[in-house]
C-alpha cells in the first residue's frame, strides 16, 4: 500500500534496511531448525528446500508477485494490478525515487519479499523426508502466486478485503505467513500420506544442537520481522520489538511447564519449539497488544501449542515437523487474541473485548482466519494433487528408506566413514 510522503526519512530506511537483513537471516535459521530436527540421512535434503525457495520465491515476486499484492485492486479487494501492464510488469516499473510511506518502495518490496520467501519454506517442514525436491521446484513458485500473493493483498494490499473492508487486524503476519504456511502444510500431509514408519519407528532430531542454533537465528530475525512491520524508527516499532521478545518468553515457558508436567522433563526440543511458538503467536498481535497482552499471547501458544503437536498421532496426519501444530496453531491464537488484547493505545482505535471495545473485533479476526485457512487449505490441496497426478509429488519408496540426501543430492551430511573405516589408528610403540 503506497502512502503519499515528500521524501524518504534516512531514519526509518536504515532501520527497514537492517530489519529486510534480518527476516532474510530467518530463512537459513529455518533451515537449521528443521536440518537438526530430520534423521541424518535427510538434513541436506531440508536445507536445500530452504534455501532453493528464496531463489524461487524471489523471482516470482519481482517479476509479478510484489505488483499483484500491493499495486492497486482489481476490484473486490481480491488481488492488485500489475505495474505498467504485462510489458512493463512486476518491479520493472519501480524507481529509486518511488516512495512507499517514508521508506523507497524498492525496499519495501525486498522486505516484503523476504516475508514471501520464509512463508514457502516454513511449509517444507510438514512435508519432510518424503517429498521430491523436482515437484518442490514447481510447488513453490505456483504456490506462491496462487496462494499466499492473494491472502497478502486481501491483509495488507490496498483496497485488501480483509484489512481495509473487513477492518480485521494483522500486524506482521499471522494471515499471510503463519496461517497459511500451517493449513496448506496440512493439505500436502494429507496429499503425500504418512512417512514410512510413522508412529512405528522412532524418527528423533538427528542434532538438537542445531535445532537450538537454528531457534536462535529465527528468534533474531523475528525482531526484523516484527518490528520492521511497524515501517519506521518509531515507538511502535519500539513496542512490536519488546513484545516479540515477552512473548518468545512466556512461550519458551509454558511449553516447559506442559513437558514437566506431563512428561517429567524439560527438553532443548521443548525449549525451541515454545519460543517458536510464542514468535509465532506474537507475529499478528506485536504492534495491537500491550505488553501484558504480549505475554499472555506467548504463555497461551507456549501451553496450547505443546499439546497440539501430539495431534498429528491422533487423527493420523504427518505433520513431519509440526508446522500444523506450531504455526497454523500459533497463528490462529495469536490473531484471535487481538480480539481480547488489542490496545487503543498502539491500534489508534480498536480495542479488544477486555479493553471494553466489545466482541465486534474478535468476530472480525475470526472471519478472517478461517476465510485465509480454508481457502489456502484448499487451494493447495487442489494443487498438491494435481502435482502428485501430473510429475508425482512424494519420493519413490527407495527415495525415502535410503535418505533423499543421497539418492536426490548425491551427498551426505556427515562422512561417517571417518568414525569407522578411514585409515587404521596405529599402535602406540612399546617403551621398552
């Protein structure tokens, strides 16, 4: 959404300049956090999903994604234009002098960009260890401009259904990112079917070291992500930035207490996963929420989130690494709960139900989450068959039980021929 301003503020650039190299950084801290939490023999394989989507997710958006989300409406508050026309389209048109608000529209587009890139990748998670990296090559791109370009309009482009004529709110993306990214992980679990072994065979994180590091880099990026939604060096900024860190927190926490509680140990994997959840929650509700409400906002995705997971056994879907569970999950508490919590204060009018604004905005923010669940689980699922049908979509059975990083990549991740079968250790000589 382009807003009128007479020049760009030097401040509120170099901020957004250094948040844009954030969420770029959550990205690969992404592809830590899911490589350390697949068996050994697939941890290149889910690098390699990550990393290839911000080559793919790039492209498309400069070429026509960015124009289709935040360049005008073509009516209907259903998606935008593209710039120029089609001679001319995507982010040909687009000067350095173009202003959006304050900041160059070049880089409010690469920011938004990086958005794009970590919503496609945060998908791979539910569907690892099982899906061929050729069909990812097509996924990615298609879904993105059928997907997750659409629900960013309706949330944040002009005239955008949701955000300008619904009236719902989203501070950075719980819509867009989250929700989306969790219901269509869904969609492809129930497309490609369980792993082989699944809830027969132990299938633990190969390196909760770099499962931790992996956290830590997303935690890190989620400041240039949330506070960088705020669009300037400001006090709102200020505000998403101490809230994503409460809410990382309280989530760490709660999912502790749960772990302790139920099964007697607070794990690393725990600790991980409930900051992650917490981010997440946070993400729709870091620039509407008070302080308290950002730490009741992570405690609540920390706690429910840590059950969640464990639904996937229940009704028999294989969410490999619990997208559904933290961020479909995360991202629908997170974006309700400004319905409760939303602060006058930082919204500049809407309240929340216990700030005495009434149960109007809640009932607005659920129309909007199951209108984005639904229509990104459906979309995808539509697509993920038709991918499954067309080139296949889930790795032979060889594929899987040999590991994708050989059979697909022709490498491994770790030489294990050092451990046993390199050169022979030779005898320490006698003394005598």
């Amino acid at each position: 959404m382009t807003l009128a301003a007479a020049h760009a503020d030097s401040g509120d650039t170099a901020w957004l300049l250094a948040a844009t190299a954030l969420v770029l950084l959550m990205t690969p801290g992404l592809a830590l956090f899911y490589g350390g939490m697949v068996r050994a023999k697939s941890v290149l394989n889910m690098l390699m999903m990550s990393f290839v989507s911000i080559a793919l997710v790039t492209v498309v958006w400069l070429v026509a994604g960015y124009s289709l989300a935040f360049t005008g409406d073509l009516g209907g508050g259903l998606i935008g234009g593209l710039i120029g026309g089609l001679e001319n389209a995507g982010m040909a048109g687009v000067g350095p002098a173009s202003l959006h608000g304050t900041v160059p529209t070049l880089l409010f587009a690469t920011f938004q960009l990086t958005f794009a890139v970590i919503t496609a990748a945060l998908i791979s998670g539910a569907v690892a260890d099982r899906t061929r990296f050729g069909a990812w090559l097509v996924l990615v791109p298609v879904w993105t401009l059928l997907v997750y370009v659409p629900v960013t309009h309706w949330v944040w482009g002009p005239g955008g259904w949701i955000g300008q004529k619904l009236g719902a709110l989203d501070f950075a993306g719980g819509l867009p990112v989250e929700i989306t990214s969790g219901a269509s992980g869904l969609a492809l679990c129930l497309v490609l079917g369980p792993r082989l072994g699944f809830k027969k065979d132990a299938m633990r994180p190969h390196s909760l070291p770099m499962v931790m590091l992996g956290a830590g880099l997303l935690w890190f990026g989620w400041f240039g992500f949330n506070a960088g939604s705020a669009l300037g060096a400001n006090g709102l900024a200020a505000a998403a930035f101490l809230n994503t860190m409460a809410a990382g927190c309280t989530g760490l926490l709660g999912w502790l207490l749960v772990e302790q509680k139920r099964d007697g140990h607070p794990t690393t994997l725990g600790a991980a996963s409930g900051a992650v959840a917490g981010l997440v929650a946070i993400t729709p509700s870091c620039g509407t929420v008070s302080l308290l409400g950002a730490l009741a906002v992570g405690l609540a995705a920390g706690v429910v989130c840590s059950y969640a997971v464990g639904w996937k056994f229940k009704l028999n879907y294989d969410d490999s690494l619990d997208v559904v569970g933290v961020h479909l999950v995360g991202g629908v508490i997170g974006t309700l709960l400004i319905g409760l919590f939303a602060d006058q204060a930082l919204t500049g009018g809407a309240r929340g139900l216990l700030y005495g604004g009434g149960p109007g905005l809640l009932g607005r923010q659920l129309v909007a989450v199951l209108a984005v669940a639904g229509y990104a689980f459906a979309v995808t699922y539509g697509l993920g068959r038709l991918l499954d049908r067309t080139i296949g979509l889930r790795a032979s059975e060889e594929e899987e039980r040999t590991g994708l990083d050989l059979t697909v990549h022709a490498e491994t991740a770790y030489d294990h021929g050092v451990l046993g079968h390199g050169a022979p250790v030779r005898k320490a000589e006698s003394p005598v």
